[in-house]
C-alpha cells in the first residue's frame, strides 16, 4: 500500500511538471471550461421539457371546510405533487430547509372564518429559491389553486373570494436567502466547470501522452498501473483546486454570499472532479486519438447541462428525463453544491450525494486501469 502511495505521489508531480513546462496549455486547461460554459448556457434550456411533479408539503392547520377545499384544488393541480400532509408549520418548513422538497405550504388557523366572514386572509408559501424556476411553478400552483377555490365557493354559495373585498394575501419566505433570478445558476455553473475541465485533463493525461509515445513507457515501468491513474487524478485535483478558487473569486466579485462551509465546495467539486476522470480513463481506454476525444467531450456536455440539473431543477423534466438523471452521479454532486453554497446546509446533508460519487468512481477507476492496461 505504501509503495502505492509512493509511486501516486511521483506520477502526480510528474503530470504537474509536464503542466508546468507548457504555461499556454496549462492556462487553456484551466480557463477552458469556463470559457465553454458562457457559450453553451445560452442553448442549454433547449433540452427542458415541462413536468408536472414539483414536490410540496402541505399543513393545514385550519382544518376548516374552505381549507379542506384548497387542499382539494392544490391537489389536483398539474404543476405540483404535495408528497407529505404535515401536522405542524415547524415540520413544513423543515422539509424545505433540508431540500427535501421545493416548497411548503401552510394554512393558519383562522384561514376559513376569514374568507366567509369578509375578512382579509392570508397563506404562507416557503419556497427553496436555489431551484428558482421549480419555486416559480409552485407560487403559480398556489395563485391557481386560491383562483380555483374562490370560483367553487362563488358558484355554491356566493362568497367573494380573492376580490379586493375580500384579499387573500400569499406570504412568501424564500429560504435560499436570494431572490428568484440567474443567480441561481451559479452552483450548476461550478458544477459543470467541474466536469468540463476533468475531460479536458483526460485529454491532457493519456490521450495526447499516448500520442507522443510516452504512455505505453509510464504502463511498462515498475510503477503499478493503477498508480499511473491515481496519481494523474491527483494532479486533476489540483487543477480542480485552482478552478474552483477561481469560480469562487468570480462569484464573490458578483455579490455571491456562499452560506455553506467553503471546504464542503471543495469537497464536492474534487469528487465531480474524479468521478469525471473515471469516466473519461475509461473512455480513453478505447478511444486513441485526442481529437475524437474532445469531440466526445464536447458531445456529452451538450445533455449533461440539462440531466445532471446544473441551469435547471431536474423536476422540471419530462418523466424519462428524471429518471435518467438519477442514473448519472454529476446529478447529486450538482445538488450538493447548490445544498452548500445556497442552503447552507452542513456535511450530514450531502453525505448521500458525496457517498454516491465516491462508490461510482471506485467501481469505474479499476476497470478503467484493467482495460487500459489491456489495450496497451
């Protein structure tokens, strides 16, 4: 094991040095995905497809007959999927705060004494603005859903309710500390620097060596060949470091208040990180020429904008396109980052997604090396 750890470190300066050698490669590695984002942000709402399934939880604390028709309304709504009746507001509101659901809602007590005595009455809506277009749904799910009940109670029994006689008024407590807007984006954003550079790396650490001849040298040596792919993933981690300190810088500059701890980004990014380079030692197993590579790159990355929910919450996609993104690892590494940064959520609520990424990577990295060394 140690002797391992030795030859993982030496490969690892190794690659860093070659870096080092060539200063214009080594600034196109790290800016180049950044530069690649801005292009393909523009196109990446092209592979949305409207879904109807936003999770919700409800707490009817009225539990009054004008309540009860509400809950009736916001049921049936084809925007939203209430996945808990919660007992207590305390209980609604956790569910967002832990990202376990896009919004809650919550009935006071006195809600339907209010609307059929003529007096004002009131709703509140808790969303998790960090899935800005999600939360959107929601409030309209909710405006929908008062507009609906309002017609019902007129028909039966000739209430006026949700006119200026007799106002329902929607207070809104978005969690994510930021209002609805582009801002949003910004965790996805990293997260898919992330990737981007970890494929550009794979070009760099077997692809173009293979191309020089010097590859097939470094398998042949007394260096073990999984050591040979540790220790490139260990410089990928290092570049990694350097791009997200770069990201950061920028968001900051943008006014970006990271309310996690900052270690937690670096945490999930590095996995992105390795789990990437996994995928694309295996890919590189098979694929020889540097060229063909980064066309691969650049193909894949067109989807994983959409699937892996970096610009947009995956609920907001078609049934297939859900499903299909929690199949791929970069979803929850994404999730993470936007629970950290956004939430301000602590390790305990990204331990699935970061438990996730590292079993993904170790299964893949030892067969990547056991192909690789095959094909030699």
């Amino acid at each position: 094991m140690r002797h391992i750890v030795g030859d993982s470190i030496t490969v690892t300066a190794k690659e860093l040095k070659q870096l080092l050698r060539d200063p214009i490669s080594l600034a196109l590695t790290i800016v180049f995905p950044i530069l690649l984002i801005q292009i393909f942000i523009v196109i990446a709402t092209a592979f949305g497809a409207p879904s109807y399934d936003i999770p919700v939880v409800l707490a009817d604390l009225d539990g009054s007959s004008v309540s009860k028709i509400f809950v009736d309304k916001m049921a049936s709504s084809p925007l939203v999927t209430i996945t808990q009746f919660l007992q207590t507001d305390e209980q609604a509101l956790r569910a967002v705060e832990r990202g376990a659901v896009t919004g809650a809602i919550i009935i006071p007590k006195g809600f339907g004494d209010a609307v059929l005595n003529g007096r004002p009455a009131y709703l509140v809506l808790q969303t998790d603005n960090s899935k800005f277009t999600a939360s959107f749904l929601v409030q309209a799910a909710v405006s929908s859903s008062i507009a609906s009940t309002a017609q019902e109670l007129f028909d039966k029994f000739g209430i006026m309710f949700g006119t200026q006689a007799t106002p329902v008024e929607v207070i809104s407590r978005p969690i994510s500390g930021r209002p609805p807007s582009g801002d949003a984006i910004l965790p996805g954003m990293l997260g898919m620097i992330t990737i981007l550079g970890a494929f550009d790396d794979i070009v760099n650490a077997v692809t173009r060596e293979r191309e020089r001849g010097t590859f097939t040298r470094l398998v042949l040596s007394p260096v073990n060949i999984l050591s040979v792919y540790t220790g490139k993933m260990g410089a990928t981690i290092v570049l990694n470091a350097v791009r997200t300190t770069l990201m950061i810088i920028i968001f900051v500059l943008t006014g970006l208040v990271i309310r996690g701890n900052i270690l937690l980004v670096y945490l999930v990014t590095s996995l992105i990180a390795i789990f990437t380079l996994s995928c694309g030692l295996l890919l590189s197993s098979r694929i020889r020429s540097s060229s063909t590579l980064t066309i691969l790159e650049i193909a894949i990355s067109f989807p994983l904008f959409q699937l892996t929910g970096a610009f947009q919450s995956p609920e907001l996609l078609a049934s297939g396109g859900r499903a299909l993104t929690r199949m791929l690892p970069w979803t929850y590494g994404n999730e993470a980052l936007r629970r950290v940064m956004y939430l301000g959520l602590g390790f305990d609520a990204i331990a699935t997604d970061v438990t996730i990424l590292l079993i993904s990577s170790m299964v893949i990295l030892p067969i990547a090396a056991l192909l690789s060394k095959r094909t030699m």
